[in-house]
C-alpha cells in the first residue's frame, strides 16, 4: 500500500484563496488587514519563515510590516515596540517570531502582545482559552494540521491520537485540539519508553521533535494518518521531516511529506488568523 500524500501547498492555496475573498470583503467595510512581524536576531530560519508570511500576507492583500532589531537588543526595547504596535489601528496581528536570542524573556515578550492582536494564539490568555475548549487563535501549526484533517474527511472520533513532541507551539496545543475533537490523545516526550509500542497505536500520529528519521515505517500502523511537522536540514541541505518518508508511505493510509506538507499551512492559518483578527 502507498498512502496517499496530503498535499499542504494545494490545500494552503485554497485556504488563501478565501482569505483573499474575505479581504475583499473587509475592503468594502473600510478595513485592511495588518500584520506586523518582530524579528529580533539573525537567525536564517527565521528569516526564510517571515519571508513566507510577508509572501502569503502580500498574495491575499493584507498589509505587512517586518520590525528588526540586532541580536543584543534590550528586552525594554522590543517590548516598547510591541505595545506601539498594540496601540496601532492599521495592526491587527502581531507576532513574535520565535526563537528569540538568549538574554531575552520570551513569556514576558509574548504577554506584552495584546490578547485581541494575538495572531500566534502564544498569549497566556489564548492558551488558557485553548485549555478551556474555544480559542479565537489556535497556534497556527496545529491549527493548520486540524485543517489538515478535515480536509482529508478524517473523523476524529474516539481514534486514537498520538502526538510526538510537547513543545507549548506544536505538540501541547495540537493534543488539546485533537482532543477538542474527541480523540483519545497520548502525547510522547524525549522521556518516553518504547516510543514504538505507542506509536504503533495511533490511528493519527503527529511528529513534532525535530530529529530527521525518527518515525520510521515499522513503527506506524498500518493505514494511519502521519503529520509530519519536522524540518530538518540534511547534510546535503535537502529539508526532511521527522519521518522517515520512504519506508513510513508504505505503511500508512494518509501521510504529509516534508516540504509542502504542514509548512505552508502554517502561513496560511497565520493569514486566516490576522483576518479574524481584523474582522473583529
Ligand atoms: P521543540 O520545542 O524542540 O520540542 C521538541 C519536542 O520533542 C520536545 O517536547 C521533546 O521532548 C521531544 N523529543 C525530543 N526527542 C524525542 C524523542 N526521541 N522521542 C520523543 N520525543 C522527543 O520543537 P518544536 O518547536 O515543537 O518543533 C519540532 C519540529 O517541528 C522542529 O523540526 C521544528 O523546526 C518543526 N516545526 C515545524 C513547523 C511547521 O510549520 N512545519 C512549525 C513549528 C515547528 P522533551 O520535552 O522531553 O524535551
């Protein structure tokens, strides 16, 4: 059996395709979505990521803006732009682009943005919102595999869920979601005995650890649905996932490769976010 891809690229390009009709609609109201993005660094990544976001932003007509600052910024410094930012009307989303330098307090950072701005869904406020069972912004990498699932008519229902990872971005918040929906959910961690023997269960598994080759084909059941959220850059500088994609496609029903998979629903839940922001 070979699984069938879920294509993330395609799907993302519906996703901005009704958000660029939603755009226009916000237009006849006298209202442009805007999202403001806060790189603090050099990190290459980073900047591969906020070009994507500023790409996909541009596409479907809402306003972006990119605020830099060098590695050694003071921590008063970014946060005094962070609140000029949530006191400005023509911004709706506000997103801190993560990781953040060492020396910088990441939380302290991320309360600052103002809940209603908050399109990451990383504010203590969405969290709890999310822990309470309705959030106005799920994270956008969970949010997009959610999407993800009901696109491929998945049924969430009393199957068993498997999520690899607890980072507070992908794995917590991608369990509760999953869990919103009814399934019964394990989440996995570097602690984890036998990962395999869990692994094996899932109906749905989610890989979100960032180690090329972690999820191999013997340990998945057959017919599962595998979420590959890793990218890892291999010595040759191909980007790979978390699962080994050769002998895990033999094996289970629906898989997401690694590029074009969960990466660019990603920016497209981002964009669908700061236009609920916008809408209000
Ligand atoms: P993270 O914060 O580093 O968390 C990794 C998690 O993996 C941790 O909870 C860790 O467990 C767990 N882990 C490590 N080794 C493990 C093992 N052998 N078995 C089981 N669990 C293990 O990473 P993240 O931010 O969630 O990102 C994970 C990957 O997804 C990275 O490759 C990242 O680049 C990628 N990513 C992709 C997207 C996208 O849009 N496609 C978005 C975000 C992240 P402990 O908690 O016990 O240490």
């Amino acid at each position: 059996m070979t699984a069938q891809r879920i294509d993330g690229k395609a799907l993302a390009e519906q996703v901005l395709a009704e958000c660029a009709a939603k755009v226009q609609d916000l237009g006849r109201r006298g209202v442009r979505p805007g999202l403001a993005v806060i790189l603090v660094g050099d990190n290459p990544a980073s900047r591969a990521y906020i070009g994507n976001k500023v790409k996909a932003c541009g596409r479907v007509g809402v306003h972006s803006q990119v605020h830099e600052f060098a590695a050694g910024t003071p921590q008063a410094e970014v946060i005094a732009r962070v609140r000029a930012l949530n006191a400005d009307p023509a911004i709706h989303g506000i997103l801190v682009q993560l990781p953040l330098p060492a020396g910088l307090d990441e939380a302290a950072i991320l309360a600052e943005v103002a809940a209603s701005k908050d399109v990451d869904g990383f504010h203590v406020i969405n969290r709890g919102d999310l822990l309470g069972g309705h959030t106005r912004f799920p994270p956008c990498t969970p949010a997009g595999m959610m999407r993800m699932l009901e696109h491929a008519g998945v049924d969430l229902g009393g199957k068993h869920a498997v999520v690899v990872g607890r980072s507070n971005t992908v794995g917590k918040p991608m369990a509760l979601l999953l869990l919103g929906r009814n399934a019964t959910v394990t989440i996995c961690t570097s602690k984890t005995v036998d990962l395999a023997s869990h692994t094996r269960r899932a109906d749905v598994l989610v890989v979100a650890v960032g180690r090329p080759g972690l999820v191999t084909g013997d340990m998945i059941k057959p017919g599962a649905i595998v979420l590959d959220v890793g990218i890892n850059r291999t010595a040759e500088g191909r980007l790979v996932g978390d699962v080994d994609f050769a002998s895990a496609e033999q094996v289970a029903g629906h898989i997401t490769p690694v590029p074009g998979g969960v990466g660019p629903m990603t920016v497209a839940m981002l964009v669908v976010n700061t236009i609920e922001a916008a809408a209000g």
